[in-house]
C-alpha cells in the first residue's frame, strides 16, 4: 500500500489526519507531498488549524472533503 494510499484509507476511517499521525502511525515524512498527490488525483481536503489543549502549539488537522470528479 502506498503512503497515498495509507493517509486515503486513515481518511475514511477517521475522518482528519494530521501531520504527527501520519508519522507515527505510518512513518510518513513528506505528508505534505502526500496531501499534494492527493489534491493532483482529484480529492478535495480541507485544513483546519487548532491549538494543542495542553502546550499550546499549533496544528493542522486535514479532513477529506469529497472525492475524485
């Protein structure tokens, strides 16, 4: 399976991923390449920043928005 692949299916599992996930999860160091093959292939993500509740450092979690058209 490929890192595109792995990050597509946590997806649709789980609804966002983040960066640190992706890491651990996967071992995927170039996530933000892989959320730009995602875009060329036609899928549709949205990012939303957040604030970590208990240091305060900010994030990006990615949810899929839809589908290749």
């Amino acid at each position: 399976m490929t890192q595109v692949e792995k990050i597509l299916k946590h997806l649709k599992a789980n609804g966002s991923i983040t960066q640190r996930e992706a890491y651990l999860d996967y071992g995927i160091q170039s996530f933000h390449r892989r959320l730009t093959d995602l875009r060329d292939l036609g899928y549709r993500l949205r990012g939303e920043m957040r604030k970590h509740k208990t240091t305060g450092q900010e994030y990006t979690r990615y949810f899929l928005v839809d589908g290749p058209r």
